[in-house]
C-alpha cells in the first residue's frame, strides 16, 4: 500500500496508534493492518484499505490515520562498544552510516548474548579484527544523542580492548576507519560526544602506566604498610575489647546468684543493715561491670528478640518472664537472656 510503514499514526478522533506490522488474511488475501493503541496497549488489527481512506469530519475530508512520527523502541536499547588500541598506543576509530562525526565499533546485544560475546562479534562483523584483553569501563546513558541521526535511548556499556589479530575490512556499516594517537585524535577530529570521555580515561590510564615504576611500587608498599598498621590497631582494640568475655563467663553467674540471693528474701529483712550493705556491693559490681562495657538484656515487657534472647517457654511476641538475665559485652551477645513468652 502506498506510503504505509510502521510508525506512530494520529486517528482523526485523536487517539495515537503504532502501526506494527502489515499482514494479510488467510482466506481472501486482503492486506491487514495490525496496530496497537498507545492509551492502553490493545492490538488492534483492520483491512489496510480502511486504515488509508479518508472519512468526513464537519463536512471535511480527513484521513482515518495521519502519520506523525517513526516508532521508537519501548525500552532503552543496551549496546557495546570497545576503544581498540593496539602496540604502538594508536586507537581505532570508524565512520558509521547511523553516526555523525568519528566514533567506535560496536552494536546491539541479541537475545541471551554475553556482553563480551557481542563486542568480539560486532567487531568481527564490522572490521573483520580479533581482540582480546578485555577491560569493562563505563556505563553511560545515551537518551537522544546528539550524534546519532535517529532519536533513541541507548545504554552504553563501553570497554577497552587489545587488537590481537586480523586487517581491517569494513561492513557496508562503515565508511571509514583510522588508527590515530588518541591526543591527535581529539585535537584534529569530530569526534562522537560519548566518546570523548573514553578517549580522555584512556590517555589518563596511559600516563599512569608510564610514571616510574620504583615510585609506583613505593606507594604500593607504603599503602600496604598503612593498613597492616589499622588492621593491627583494629585488632588490638578487638582483644582488649573482648579479651574479658571468657573471664566474665565465669563472673556472670556469682553476680546473677547475688541478685537471686536478694530478691527472695522476706520484706521483713530488706531493710536489715546488712542487706543494704549487700546491695551496695551490688551495685558497685554493677557499676564496675558497666565500666567495661557490660550491659544486662532488658526483657520483661519488650518484644521478643531472637538475637538477645532465647524463649524457653511460650508462644507469642511479650516477654512475660526472665528466666536467666542475658548481657551484651560492647555490642555483643556474650550471652542470650533465657525467657517465657505469650
């Protein structure tokens, strides 16, 4: 039919349809429109001749469908490229027909294909080259780049890579190919805007390498010098913290005793002389306890932990009874408070 291609179409009502594909009908071969509504998402379908005709509007003739516009993908589009260098520090660059200005080689990656499987195959299917040494270095969004002749919303997954083999040969893709010194090559060349940043992490990655190795190596030792030296400090700080923890496993329970000892005597005895001066040291050795970073388990009313406590008893989320009181030596569990729930 003339004129009918897949693109985004207005009705004369308004509503915005994508025509999908054209079909045809089994039975009297007549020639099917299959479209979908931009509104909703429903697949519609109709005889191309009706999608074509004009209808009359306040006394006007209309088009059914008027195009607006190519379709673009749902989704964004992920696709590779690779800055290919080879021995002597040149990198390659191309002429892509769908590309203004020099950029890299690359592509689309297809239905359960590896990232590192499409960058070796594009590249083979546009330059006939072999790589290898491949460095994953970016993701970038690409929405309506400036450089690409169509509107499209890519997302960049760019590499570095090694020429490791094989003679240029071009696709029909590509129109042009240099090997150029990469500070040339942003000096004298148009050069796509998503690759500028990749050019300029390049050259910052060879500087690097170039600098002295025994200043290099300096630093290495000297970074690896300082975090022996943390690491060392971490862990002494970690023994005195916790060297205790064995001790107080064996001075926890006479301090748990001494509390149980006093909590069940007569109201009669518990303002006896000696049983205040039995909470005083109660307290001290509370105090003393506290001061090295020892904390007993709230449990009576509170939620139920199951880091900081074990139920012995019950179904539920309370703690209605503590059974043996738990603690916690700076910040950690040294022992669970043993409870009843409901």
């Amino acid at each position: 039919m003339k004129n009918l291609q897949p693109g985004i179409y207005r009705h004369y009502k308004g509503e915005k349809y994508e025509l999908l594909f054209l079909s045809e009908n089994t039975e009297n071969k007549e020639e099917l429109v299959v479209y979908r509504s931009l509104s909703d998402n429903k697949i519609w379908s109709r005889p191309a001749t009706m999608w074509q005709e004009e209808v009359s509007v306040d006394g006007k003739r209309r088009a059914r469908f008027s195009w607006l516009s190519e379709s673009h993908p749902r989704y964004p589009e992920p696709v590779v490229g690779p800055l290919i260098y080879n021995d002597a520090g040149e990198i390659l660059l191309i002429k892509n027909n769908k590309m203004k200005g020099w950029s890299i080689p690359g592509g689309h990656i297809e239905w359960g294909e590896k990232m590192e499987e499409t960058l070796i195959r594009e590249i083979a299917e546009e330059t006939s080259l072999q790589i290898d040494r491949i460095e994953f270095v970016v993701a970038l969004d690409g929405i309506k780049p400036a450089s690409f002749i169509k509107e499209r919303h890519f997302i960049f997954l760019n590499f570095f890579a090694h020429l490791a083999g094989g003679e240029v040969t071009l696709s029909p893709e590509v129109s042009e190919y240099i090997w150029i010194d990469p500070h040339k090559a942003l000096a004298e060349l148009n050069i796509a805007e998503s690759i500028v940043g990749m050019l300029n992490l390049f050259i910052s990655r060879r500087q690097e390498s170039a600098k002295d190795d025994f200043e290099d190596k300096y630093k290495r030792a000297l970074a690896d010098y300082q975090n022996l030296s943390k690491q060392v400090m971490k862990d002494k700080d970690n023994f005195a913290k916790f060297a205790l923890s064995d001790f107080l496993q064996d001075l926890l329970p006479v301090y748990d005793h001494l509390k149980m000892s006093l909590s069940s005597l007569p109201e009669m005895e518990k303002d006896s002389a000696w049983v205040k001066g039995v909470e005083y040291v109660l307290k001290q050795f509370k105090d003393a306890l506290a001061a090295r970073g020892v904390e007993e388990i709230k449990t009576l009313g509170e939620n139920f932990d199951h880091n900081l406590m074990e139920a012995l008893d019950g179904q539920g989320d309370k703690v209605v009874k503590e059974v043996m009181p738990g603690y916690i030596l700076n910040g950690r569990v040294i022992r669970a408070a043993k409870v009843i729930v409901e």
